[in-house]
C-alpha cells in the first residue's frame, strides 16, 4: 500500500494498495477531513476484488465459483475523539458469479447492490494487533435502495491480561432486520478462529452467531529483529447458521476448537494452527490477516 498524508491543510490522506491471497484486491480511498479539527470528514473509496468461494454440503466440496466485485461507497463521518468514528454513507456493489467447478445446472450470473449505509466503530486496544489489554465495538447497517431489505451486524471484543497470559474474547450477530438477505449478501462462518475445524466460509446463511474465548501464552518476542509477541493459543469457539444455502444439515450451535501459533510480521498478523470441530473435520492452515 502506498499512503500518502497532510495532502491539504485540513490533513487528508491518500490510500491506495493492493492484496493478494484468497481474497485478491485493488484499492483507494481518500480521507478529506472538513475543518482543521478533523470532527467531520467525507471519504469515498473505491475496489475491485477477486475471490474464490466454495459452497460445501455434508462437509464436502461440491463447487466452487470465482466472485468478482466492484464496489463504490461514499461516506461521511465524525471523529468521536479518540474512540472512534461514526458514518453515514452510500454503498455500489456489482458482483459476478462464474462456476469454476461443479454441476453445470448450478446458478451464476450478476448482480448489483446498492443502498444505505450506517456504522460505528469504538475501539481501545492497546494494540492493532495481538492485544493485551482494551475493548472494541462495530455495528453497522446496510439498507438496500428499493426497501428489499435491511441488514444488522455487531460485533463486540476485549483483551485482558493475566500473568504470562492474554485472555480474548469476541462475540458477534448479524442478518436480515427485515425480510430475508439474498444469497449475494449473506453471511459467513468457518475459517481460522471463526470455528476453525470447518473450511473458510464453508457455512453461508441469512443470519449467523458466532463467540469464542482464546487464552494465549506469551512465550517472548519474535527472533531477527521483528517486533511483536510470539503467542501460543488454545481457542473455543461456537457458531450457528440459520436460514442456511449451504451445509442445510448442520442445524443448531456448532463447537469449535483451536490450538495455534500467532505473531505480527512484517506482512502482518499471521497464525499457524490446527482446528477441530465434533460435527466438521480437522484443518491445519497458515493465515496471514485478521480473522
């Protein structure tokens, strides 16, 4: 990413980058505080992103599709000091589905998705990564423009230290406020740390729940000069998927359980871990990102 800072005398900012992975994406977006106090502020963004999704039933495999999206927003927000921000925006998502494989008979197409947006995020960590100490919150609504629906999420975490120890904790909900979410805008469990033991996104539905409690042991600093704690976790996690497209079987709250290695490098936050799930199968991975 390349960021450029202080454009103007009201301080804007300049973003744009790129990422590869599972998820591959162009990006930019600019920052145009209102008044030199910085309390309001207008940012529009735009992407471009490509991604492959899997759609999985009895926990296997049975198709996987190539999603590509654009996606325009507009927001304008408030800098609520240092907790955080509140937004009010406009949302553009055009989004291609393509059968890479899997039956012939399955659907594809396009669709675009366009409406209302509204957020608020407070955090007070005392990192970006791997905390030890703080709490955070996001909520945020999406109106789509014709009335066909309205989709809610939130989200809440903390970090608390003991001695030797970080406990973490997270709890999150979203789906339809009215009405049913379609398939192009719904909601996504499984993955690192969001029950590990099923494959990323392996459950898609229409409304989801999600926690999970981590204690992780910090065993010292990351070697050859990179910054950063170097932690061993042990993860429980629980999660359950109504109003499912996929996995139509796996009805209920679904445990998970996780035992890996975390550290922030120089690409970021990264984990390497094992995750089991009673009612999924057993993952290894290598996850560079957030979960």
């Amino acid at each position: 990413a390349y960021r450029r800072t202080c454009v103007d005398r009201s301080g804007g900012e300049w973003l744009t980058g790129a990422q590869i992975g599972q998820k591959s994406m162009l990006f930019t977006q600019f920052y145009q505080p209102l008044e030199p106090k910085q309390r309001f502020f207008v940012e529009p963004s735009l992407s471009y992103s490509r991604e492959q999704l899997g759609l999985f039933q009895e926990n296997d495999r049975i198709a996987q599709y190539r999603i590509n999206e654009g996606r325009f927003a507009f927001d304008l927000g408030t800098n609520l000091q240092t907790l955080g921000q509140a937004r009010l925006g406009w949302l553009y998502r055009d989004i291609n589905g393509r059968l890479d494989t899997g039956a012939s008979g399955l659907p594809e197409g396009d669709q675009a998705l366009r409406g209302w947006t509204a957020s608020l995020e407070l955090e007070q960590f005392d990192r970006l990564f791997f905390p030890t100490r703080g709490w955070g919150v996001r909520a945020d609504v999406f109106g789509e423009q014709h009335g066909d629906y309205t989709k809610g999420q939130l989200q809440l975490v903390g970090a608390q230290p003991l001695p030797g120890f970080v406990i973490q904790e997270r709890v999150r909900a979203g789906g339809a406020l009215n009405k049913a979410l379609p398939f192009a805008d719904a909601l996504f469990l499984g993955g690192p740390l969001n029950l590990s033991g099923f494959a990323p996104g392996q459950l898609i539905g229409g409304e989801a729940y999600f926690g999970s409690l981590r204690l992780e042991r910090i065993l010292g600093q990351m070697p050859l000069g990179m910054t950063g704690d170097l932690r061993l976790g042990l993860s429980a996690e629980v999660g359950k998927m109504n109003r499912r497209y996929t996995e139509t079987d796996l009805g209920g709250w679904l445990p998970s359980f996780s035992l890996y290695f975390g550290s922030n490098l120089p690409l970021g936050p990264a984990y390497l871990g094992y995750g089991y799930a009673p009612q999924g199968s057993s993952t290894i991975y290598l996850f560079v990102g957030t979960p």
